[in-house]
C-alpha cells in the first residue's frame, strides 16, 4: 500500500518542511509515501473555489484510492484508532492511501461525499501549514503503533 499526503495550496513553508520532511522520510520505512499539491485556482467566489479545489482533488483519484478528507466536521480520532484504520486498509489491499488537506474555505460537498472516511484533527482551527506537520506526525505515529514500536507511548 501507498500512503499519498495532498494539499491544497503553496509548497512547505520553509520554516515546517524540515520536520514536514523528517516525519515523511521516517514514514518511508513503513510505506512508500508522497506529498501532492493542488494550486489554487486563482477564483474570488468562495463557493467556486471550493468547487474548482474539488474538482482537482477529485480528477486526480483513481480507482482503488481510499480517500480520508481531513474536515473539521469529520470524526475525531485518537493515535491507536488512526493505527487501527490504516493497518484495516493495508490488509484490505488497497493500493493508495490518500489523506487530503481542503483549502482555506474546506472541502466542497462532493469530495466530502466521495470521501471514504472524513476525519477531524481537533475542533481547534490548525493553519493550514501546521496541518501538515501534525498529519505526517501522525501517520508516523501510527506506523509505529502498528509495529509496537516505541515512539507511542500509551
């Protein structure tokens, strides 16, 4: 199984992409992974915008991807539950594990609706930069809490 990181919006700022990077690399030991990122249309309207970053995330799946939309309103869980998820799909053969990051405005309905499961960080407002510090923390994390390594301390 592939784990795919995408967001929406610039590259790493500079002063997260050494621990962005860090948390990535270390991930590489578990599965293979990448970043992807989607620029933002260049749109006024906040309701088109979310429709046209919908539209990129949603052109860029292929079949068998399982895709997990990170929104604010989707089900919280803790670091042995994100285990539990991604172990689930690894021994259910799917082929890309996709966890996206929605643009300033959130996700469109149509890629909350496609999505196979939609998951809440915290019902804090993280930026958007520091959301991708915490989500490859946490996919490392739980590459470590399916191998009963050390790093998660329970």
């Amino acid at each position: 199984m592939k784990i795919s990181l995408w967001t929406i919006g610039k590259q790493h700022d500079p002063q997260l992409k050494k621990s962005i990077d860090d948390f990535t690399g270390r991930i590489k030991h578990y599965y293979p992974v990448e970043w992807k990122y989607f620029a933002p249309p260049k749109i006024s309207d906040r309701n088109e915008l979310m429709r046209a970053e919908g539209g990129l995330v949603l052109s860029a799946l292929r079949p068998g991807d399982y895709l997990i939309a990170l929104d604010e309103h989707g089900k919280q869980l803790d670091s042995p539950q994100l285990a539990e998820l991604i172990e689930k799909q690894s021994f259910q053969s799917t082929k890309n594990l996709v966890f996206v990051i929605g643009g300033a405005f959130g996700f469109d309905k149509a890629v909350l609706d496609k999505a196979d499961f939609v998951w809440s960080l915290s019902k804090l407002t993280f930026p958007h930069q520091l959301v991708r510090l915490i989500l490859a923390e946490q996919v490392y994390r739980a590459c470590t809490i399916i191998r009963n390594e050390k790093y998660h301390h329970s």
